[in-house]
C-alpha cells in the first residue's frame, strides 16, 4: 500500500516533543535566556531542554544567539520569521485544550 503524504504529519513532525509546543509558546512573546526557559520548565531535564532547543534550531524555527568574549556567556532564544507562522497554531490548539478540558468536566 502507498504511503499517502499529508502535511499535518510534517507539521506534527516539527512539533513533535513534549515540550515544543510549550517552548514556542513561550518564545513567541520575547526572546528569552536560556536560564529563563529552564526556569519556566523546571520538570524537564536539562537534556531534554538542550535537544527540543537543538532540534528547534535546525529546523529553522527557533534562533539562537550566544553574546559575551568570555564565560559565562549570554544564551538567548528568539522565534525566526519562519518560526513565527506556526505560534497562532499552537495558540489555537492550546485554546481548543482549554476549552475540551473544560466541557469534559
């Protein structure tokens, strides 16, 4: 049988995480330190942080900037214009949570 291509699967695959969608959610309102990330999510591991942040990265949708000549350097977490087209879609879906979870009760 033929696979089928379907563009919610490349999009799931982009976000696919358990904390993506949160990190982006996050990042979409400023730039943010590393340290502050990690602050927000302290029931991730420090691993998980720096793999979802790498994997974000490479995939365009996250920027990361390093500032300072020596340690410890200033890590900082921005949202690219590409990146920025898949926020109101998560927001969307984290509303749609809200609004299931409440009807569900």
């Amino acid at each position: 049988m033929p696979v089928i291509y379907s563009p919610i699967d490349t999009f799931l695959q982009v976000i696919k995480g358990k904390y993506k969608a949160k990190i982006l959610i996050y990042l979409s309102a400023k730039q943010r330190r590393y340290s502050e990330i990690k602050r927000k999510f302290p029931q991730m591991s420090e691993r998980i942080l720096i793999k979802q942040l790498k994997e974000l990265e490479q995939q365009g949708i996250i920027s990361k900037t390093i500032t300072g000549h020596k340690p410890p350097l200033k890590v900082q977490y921005s949202i690219t214009g590409y990146g920025s087209t898949v926020c109101p879609i998560l927001k969307q879906m984290w509303f749609w949570g809200e609004q299931h979870e409440l009807q569900a009760r």
